[in-house]
C-alpha cells in the first residue's frame, strides 16, 4: 500500500482500512507519512498503531512533532512515550516544548531520570555534553573478561550501545576502552586491564560537537566518551547521533554562505515574518555596504556622461568578480572545516589562489575581448574591460582565498565569509578598479 | 612532544629522537604529520614507525598518500601493507594509482582477493557496490544462537564488523538481520529465525551512496546491507563509510553552491591549471549570459545620459536581488538534500518564498527610502530604487525558491543552482526592472 493511498485513507478517516495499510509500513516510513500530514491527522493515525510500533515510530519523529503529541496526549500515555525515551532525546524533546509543557513532562520521571535529564540540559547547545547519553556500560578494571560479560548481560537492555564498554579505576576515572567483540574473542580469564586499548581519545563536556563528529570520524570510533574535566566518564556521543551532527553542521555551514542566519529548521514551523526577521539583517547590511559601490559610480558621473556604455559593463565586472571570490571562498572555507586545509598553510593557499585568479583572469578577458570585438563594441572600452578583468579577478581570488582565514584569526567561524558577503566586497572593488583603469586608457 | 618539534626533526632527520617522538603519538596524529609534511619526508618518518603502529597509520592515510608510500616501497613491503587492507579500501587505492602501479599491486593478492577487489571496481563510482565491503557475517537460518555465535567467534578476527549478523536462506537470499547484542542476551537454544528482524531495508548495487547514508541515518543501522537484483546479499556498507560519504556528498553541495565544477579533493594535489579549466567553464558561462544585462543597460543611453545617477544604484539593485535569491535557493536546496523538503510541497514552498521576497523588498525598500533621503538624493530617484527593490526582492525568493524544484524536475541536481548563478539570472531581471520603473516613474 503506497503512502499516496494512506493519506487519503487519513484525511477521509477510513480507519479499519488503514489500522491495516499502516501496520504495513516500518518506523521510519510512518514518522515520514506523519510529518507530511496535517497535525491532527498525524494524531489520529498515530493512536491506530499498536503500542510495539507507535513506540519506534515516536523514537523517529523530530522534537517539533514529538512535542505536538506528547500536548495532546493523556497523562498516563505520555508518561509511557516520555519515559521510553533516551536521555539524549529527551533533553533535545525539553529543549523545545514550551515551559509549561516540560513542567508537566519532568513530572512523569523518577527522581534520578529527572536528575539525569536535567545535567544534559545544563551543558551548552552544541557542545558534548548535550548530545551525549550517560548510557553507558562501565566495567572495574579489576575484572576478568567473564565477569564484564556477564555484567553486560545484566546491563545490555537498558543501555543504548553495548558494543564498546568503558574500563573504570576506583575513582571512575577511564583507563581504557573495550570491544565486545574483543571481550567475546578473549579468555574469559583474562584480566580487562591485559586487553583494553589505554587511555583512549576522549573529549570534554564542553567540546563542540563538531569536534566530536570529527574524532568520531577519523579514529572510525562507534563512540566517543566525554570526560569531566577530572578525567571521569560521564557519557558517551555515539555513531548515530554522531552522523545527525554531521547533517545539522553541514546545513549550518551551508546556510552561512547563503547569507541565511541562524538554523531555519522546521521550514514551516516559523512563521514568514520570523524568517523575514533572520534574513532581513544580513540584506540590508550588505545594502549598507553597498552604498559605497553606488557613491563611486556616482563620482563619475564625468566619464560616464560622456561614455554612457561603459555602464553597461558594471554588472559582468562585478559579476565576475563576485563569482570569481565565491569559488575561492568556498574551496577554502570548507577545507578549514573538514581540516584538509589548515591555518599554517594559510600563507601556501593563499599565493597559490591569486596566482589561480591571475591565469583565470588572463583567460576570461581574451575570451571576453574576442566576445566584444564580435559583438562589434568600441575596441578601446573593450579593453578597458578585459584589463579589468584581470585585475578584478586576481583581487577575487586574493579576497575569497584569505578572508576565511582572517575571520578564523579574529576567532570568527570563517563559514560567515558567505557568497554574498564576498559580492558585496567584490562589487566595490570591481567599480574602483573599472573606473580608474577606465580613466588611464579613455582620455576624453 | 609536540607536531611542530616533530617536523623539525623530520627536516633535521634526527632519527633516533625521532623515533621515540613518533611512538608517543597516536595513528591519527602521526598520518596528519605524515600528510602534512613532503613526501620523502613522510616516507623516511613512515620507515621509523614500528610494524603494528605503521599498518595503522596506514589505515588513516588518503589514498594518494597510500598511494605515494607503495610505489616507493619494496615489493615485499608493499605487499604487506597492500595485503592487510580492507577489500573497499583496497578499491578505492587502486582507482587512484596508476593503471602499472595497480597491475604490480594486484598481483600481490590470492586469486579470490584479487577477485573481490575487482568485482568492486566493476560498480560505478558513488554507488553502494563501490563503497561496501564484502566482508560480512553471513548465518544460516536454520542455526541455533548457540551455533551462531561459535561461527562469529571464528569469523570474527578477520571482518569488519560483527555487531549485525546477516542471515540467509539455502539460496544466500537475505532474510533477516540479527545483533550480536540480542545473540548475547539470547537462549542459547534459540533458533536464529525466531529472533532475527524480518525482511530488514536494503540496498541494490547501483544505489546511490546519498541514498545508502539517509538510509543509516534514518533507521539508525550500523550497516546498511547491499544486495543484488536477486536479493542475495553481496556486501555491507558500515556506519565509518557513511560518516566519509556524508563528509564527501556535503562537500560536494557546497562546492556546487559555489559553482565550483567536479570534485577539488586533495587542494595541494591538482596543478593550478587544471584548477583554472575547472573553474573557468562556469564563469565563462555566466559571463555570456551577464552579456544581456550589458545589453539591457546599453539600450538605455537614452535615460542613462540623461540622469546619469541612476546607474549608480545598479549594483545595489542587482545586489540585493541575488542575495536575496541566494537565501531562499540555499534553504530550498538543502530541504531537497536532507529531505526536510519535498517535490510535492514544491507549490506551497515557492508561495511562501514569495511572500517573504515581498514583504523582505517593502521592508528593505523603506530603510533604502530612508538612508536615499539622509544622504540628500534626489526623492523621485530614491522612489525608484524602492519600488524596483520591492519588485526584485520577490522574483528574487520566487527564482532562487523555484530553480532548485525545476532542476529536479529536469533530472538535474538541484544543488547545480548556485549562488553565482542565481545572482546572474537576478541581475538580467534587475536591471529590466529597473529601467521599466525609471522610464514609467521618471517623465524628462
């Protein structure tokens, strides 16, 4: 039964029908139908699931929608929802439901849940600390490989990975990490401390969770414990939540060069004048900026008067050059965040993309002045252009090429160099450049 | 010790400080090292690591790297490291040496290895076949849990993972996954059949690797298991792949945004000038289709030579309306990538976009009407720079919110609407605009 059908089915209240074309779909296919369809719909199809399902569906639902049923549903149902949580999920879920509603849902926890949830929602948005769960298996070091078996026999259920367990001293200090296929493989005499792998790769609650993807990442761990800063283990960030972090700071970084600030997450959950709020402030910054482009042109109202064609040439210069920086920009912002490229070489890179924008700006202007002497323009205003050219992309490139580099100096996320930011600078630039050559070659 | 002491003693070749340097890093650690120091420094720093540390590092370079060390080494050195990776990785290597260094290593292998790896080969680039590892557990469904965890204890050294265990029918068809964790908490006597998950999402061979890493993300698999047309399983692909293919598939949305064409991995690795012939198509492109706006502008001497100030408001004008096409293509453009978006919506989607261009160009026009005044322009100007900002803006968010859903309707990659071009398209629409209000609003 295809979901096309199921919609239909909810939206004409067909239930036995779709009781049966629901139970037929996996988790994730239902989370999907229940996102695209209407809230009160959603709810409706969502109480037709049996109790099995509806728990694995919820797991997959966004907090937004999470929220939106955990409102409408009964006490004692949302208490089981909210309770079958992750610690993890739930903090995320609390973050977003409005005060009174998390008022109503800490309710339904035991005290040491409550407690548990609460230290998650202490730590700062994006940081470790956040996104980890203290759902950990922790074993003594004094132990042999048969007794952390059985210990994660008794523990396995309730603990979200059991795949990689954590060796502790005394003071709960993490000596070492150990693989449960390790554990299997081993004599079950065999003291933990013999087979861990020591003092493994950890970071703090307070590192940024883009770090954590990162170390994720490169030592292809399924989880990477988080350390209080005395080195004692206080949760675990694992693969999954892991490759949700790579998405969300992908987007992140994605809408930081379309000049689209903070997250527009949940597209139609913000209202138009809440989105118009967020992207209004870099728009009129760049217009501000702008005006500078507008009061050179303005100054030459002289040669312009009197070569009125050399305006038509504004917008491909300053085009070019926008474009020219936006490539430059985007090779080396990104490379600074996947760590391909570094600050030391910043030097290196930076050398090497003016040379880029030189030969690219010798190639676009013999293009451009063939295209012009076709179009049969003043050969003199022709070459005006092209020497331009030249120049305007050597500059783009200069600029594209190190000012992520500069904002990282100053500490800034050097992703904020965004497309239109480098038009923006580019534009002004491009006309002090055109004119000035524009004046040298043209005497009038 | 520190990197930067390391180096130094690299250029030095202090070899036995740096030797004891080297062990006290970790594999990550000394391939960054290796990767950021010159290549016959690497490969003397390589030769100092002992056997166990060296096949790690290893593991963590990139394949050019890789790549770069096995050509220098003798065949029995080479052999070795070749031998000891896994079967994608050993693809993956292999399509990025040459076509004699591929034969030599090729020949290092047993016949069934050297078949494995060419049978990954066979599939095309970013497909599913390509990236997994046929290196698998496979159980027979008519096995006890006690029978199936004696099976991965005796397999297990040798594969990639053994967290999901696959199990087959008589024909090798797939019927069910099963996780160590639940064989581990299971009676022994169990058959596998009763507790496996039936009928688990798969993958075919040919399905994109996007598609195979949404697949992971949504329903949370450690590997996404890979069959051919007849449903026998033929690989897996595990979660540190899909991390890389996140990282790898985000990089190239960026790039595109950018209009930077194909791939730039390994920055240092490419010449200048094949960098230049991968930039410059674009460019150029974009430049022949800025021409018209060159020719809107010069069909304009007449109004232009008149009030030659208006031309000082074209790139504000032309400005703002790609910067504002760009925001509403960049959100638009990652929806359709993580999903959140969706074709269907495409109507509802590009009306709100359009909604928002205006009431962002009534907002930006009013603070541009305002800051005209303060800097003393003429009112009947500004007045039309205001009405042309209100225009631009909303078939700004209607051009950048409808592209993307257009390209995908031609098969096209929506993320190939970059900003460069969106700010192209806007500056051909801005100035037509533009002049059709100076010429209505002006009377000279």
């Amino acid at each position: 039964m295809d979901t096309e059908l199921l919609k239909e089915l909810i939206e004409t209240k067909e239930f036995k029908v779709l009781r049966n074309g629901l139970k037929k779909l996996d988790s994730v296919a239902l989370a999907d139908l229940l996102e695209e369809s209407e809230p009160d719909n959603a709810l409706m199809a969502f109480r037709l699931l049996p109790k099995d399902l509806a728990m694995q569906v919820f797991d997959q639902l966004d907090p937004a929608q999470q929220s939106h049923l955990l409102e409408a549903f009964t006490d004692s149902r949302a208490k089981f929802f909210f309770e079958s949580m992750q610690p993890d999920d739930r903090a995320e879920l609390l973050d977003e439901v409005p005060a009174k509603v998390a008022r109503r849902l800490l309710k339904f926890l035991s005290t040491s849940e409550r407690q548990a949830t609460l230290t998650l929602l202490g730590y700062e948005d994006n940081t470790a600390g956040r996104v980890m769960t203290p759902d950990f298996i922790d074993l003594d070091h004094r132990m042999t490989v048969e007794e952390a078996l059985e210990r994660i026999r008794k523990l396995a259920v309730e603990k979200e990975t059991i795949y990689v367990a954590y060796v502790m001293d005394n003071e709960r200090k993490l000596l070492g990490t150990i693989h449960l296929k390790d554990l299997v493989l081993a004599n079950p005499e065999t003291r933990l401390a013999d087979i861990m792998t020591s003092a493994p790769k950890t970071v703090f609650t307070y590192t940024d969770q883009e770090e954590v993807a990162k170390i994720l990442k490169d030592y292809d761990f399924l989880a990477v414990p988080v350390v209080d800063t005395e080195n004692r283990l206080v949760g675990i960030v694992t693969w999954d939540d892991v490759v949700d972090i790579m998405e969300e700071e992908a987007t992140e970084d994605i809408y930081r060069f379309g000049a689209v600030t903070g997250d527009e997450k949940g597209y139609f959950a913000s209202r138009i004048f809440s989105v118009v709020r967020r992207r209004v402030v870099w728009l009129f910054l760049l217009i501000l900026v702008n005006t500078v482009t507008g009061s050179v042109i303005a100054g030459q109202e002289a040669i312009l008067g009197e070569i009125v064609i050399l305006a038509a040439f504004i917008p491909l210069l300053i085009g070019t050059g926008g474009n020219v920086g936006s490539q430059s920009a985007t090779v080396v912002i990104r490379g600074l965040a996947t760590g391909e490229i570094t600050p030391k070489r910043a030097v290196a890179i930076i050398t090497r993309e003016a040379g880029i924008g030189f030969v690219l700006g010798i190639v676009l202007g013999i293009l451009v002045l063939g295209w012009a002497y076709l179009l049969g323009r003043s050969f003199e205003v022709a070459i005006v252009v092209s020497a331009t050219l030249i120049g305007i992309s050597t500059i783009a490139t200069l600029t594209g090429g190190s000012l992520p580099f500069i904002f990282r100096l100053f500490k800034v996320d050097p992703a904020l160099v965004s497309a239109p930011f480098i038009t923006t600078v580019m534009d002004i630039f491009g006309v002090i450049l055109y004119f000035l050559v524009a004046n040298m070659l043209l005497s009038f």
